[in-house]
C-alpha cells in the first residue's frame, strides 16, 4: 500500500520505508525487531570503517572493508531482498575533494531503490529536499541541528518545515564521557552538550519519525554493543529506533534480542559477510 500526504506529493516519494516502520509501529501499537542495511561511502567508495577514527583532515578513516562494488550493488541486493528502511550515509564533508565521487554513490543507489532507504550525512534544508526527489524515503541529521555543540530547536523546525516529519530521521550517535552518553556531530568527532536520555527521546520524538543511534566508541570494532545503551532504548518503545555499534556475532544478535525486549531495530557492517566479517547476511537478512 502507497502512503501519500501533502509531503511526500511536494517531494515525489512514494516512502516504502516509512510504511514498513513508523506506519507498522503507530497502526499495530508495538515493534518488530528488524534488521536496517546500510550503504557507507567513503571517498567515493563502499567501505566499512571504525567510527570513532573518522577525520575530516586528509580524508581517513580506518578502514575494516573496501567493496569493489558500488553503491548500487547493495541497494539493488536489498531491494532484491525485501529489506527497506536501512540507510546510506555519506562520510565526507561537502568540502572535501571526494565529496562529489561520494555524492553521486549515494544518488545512484537511491535511484536503483526509490523510496527504500533513507540518506544521512550533510543533510541541511537546502538540500534535504533534493535527497527526496532522488528517492530517499527519510533524510537522517545531526550536526545541522546544533551549532557550536549546543542543540538549537529553530534549525531542527526549520528542517522540519522543509521536510515534513514522516521523512526525517533524527541521528542521536552518541559517546560515552563521564559514565554518560553525549550526542557526537561532525561525522562523530565532536562532543555536544546534549546527554541522550528517555527525556530527550520523548522531547524530540514529536519532530521525526525515528531514531538512528550509533554506539560510537563500539562502531566498527566488533567487540560487542554498547549494552546499557541497548537496554535503555529498549525500555523506551515510543518510536521506531535503530541501533547500530558492536553486534559482533548471531550469539551477540539474540544477546541484543533479549536486553531490548525485541523493541529496537538494528544495523550490522563490519561483522557482516558482505563486508568482511563473519555474521551471514543470509541469517540477518530474515529480520524483516
């Protein structure tokens, strides 16, 4: 079934992802664990890296996995597949000199899967509209909406008034400082002031349609989630969220199962075959 609004007729969507997540959630009154793909593009390539090493100097990033493979590759294999609302993120800054070759991965890959994925990564309200038109059921942000690490609600309506939203994904990717967990921007390598809390999930919950939430410190190094924060969005179960950062194994996955009550979505790179790891694809990929 095709879900229109005012919106989605602005930008041309047809939003396959939101209807298989924010829609199931709000018509059926509970979650299903599923399983969020993901299409990470660095220096114009298909890569797999550790979160917490990305720098915007020098373009690096220690990198897990490099596909051979672009960006279409992938989004047509899910598509093939059945799997919709994962999303592409795009790791360089609009001011690097991959920018571009990064860019056009991301366009490609939305253009072979309209409406199945969501794409984050730079996303302002300039340009936030133009991601829509190229087939992107949702944009994900962070870093537009605070400025000198400081959250600024203004930015976030602003964003809000452009895309409606039903299509806008809030990135809370966090770090852990002082016992605590603090949303990071600027591809993960700034620290803000805002403390990711049940509070803050209930405050912002009214401007997005969901939740991507990256464990930083844990992206990338297969060494196990960030299980506090698992549990914590778990407990929450107000709105569709995703969680990405550490799921290392299927044994890790059913651990990740229990601790959130099956009430959180999840995204796996690295540890994934496709990329180099040792979790099937073919396992996960039924998570849907």
């Amino acid at each position: 079934m095709t879900v229109r609004n005012s919106s989605m007729r602005k930008h041309g969507c047809r939003g396959a992802g939101w209807n298989r997540s924010a829609a199931v959630f709000r018509k059926k009154g509970y979650i299903e664990m599923r399983f969020r793909p993901c299409i990470d593009i660095h220096n114009g390539k298909v890569k797999q890296i550790v979160g917490g090493s990305l720098r915007d100097e020098g373009g690096y990033a220690q990198t897990n996995f490099a596909s051979e493979q672009g960006a279409r590759f992938y989004a047509e294999m899910y598509k093939n597949d059945g799997l919709t609302g994962g999303h592409i993120i795009l790791l360089n800054p609009a001011d690097s000199p991959h920018y571009e070759q990064t860019r056009m991965q991301a366009l490609d890959a939305l253009a072979a899967y309209p409406g199945g994925m969501q794409i984050g990564g730079g996303i302002t309200p300039e340009n936030a509209g133009a991601y829509l038109e190229a087939g992107a059921s949702h944009v994900i942000v962070t870093s537009y909406v605070f400025r000198d690490g400081t959250f600024h609600r203004d930015r976030l309506d602003k964003l809000v008034r452009e895309t409606g939203r039903e299509h806008l994904v809030l990135d809370l990717s966090c770090r852990k400082k002082d016992g605590d967990y603090y949303v990071v921007t600027d591809r993960w390598q700034k620290f803000t002031d805002l403390r990711l809390t049940p509070d803050v999930l209930d405050d912002l919950a009214s401007a997005c349609d969901e939740f991507l939430i990256h464990g930083v410190d844990v992206e990338g190094r297969r060494s196990g989630m960030e299980e506090d924060l698992a549990a914590m969005l778990g407990r929450w179960r107000k709105k569709p969220v995703t969680y990405a950062g550490g799921i290392a194994s299927l044994e890790d996955l059913a651990r990740f199962e229990r601790i959130t009550g099956s009430g959180v979505d999840f995204t796996i790179g690295s540890a994934l075959d496709l990329f180099g790891g040792t979790i099937p694809y073919g396992a996960v990929r039924t998570y849907r």
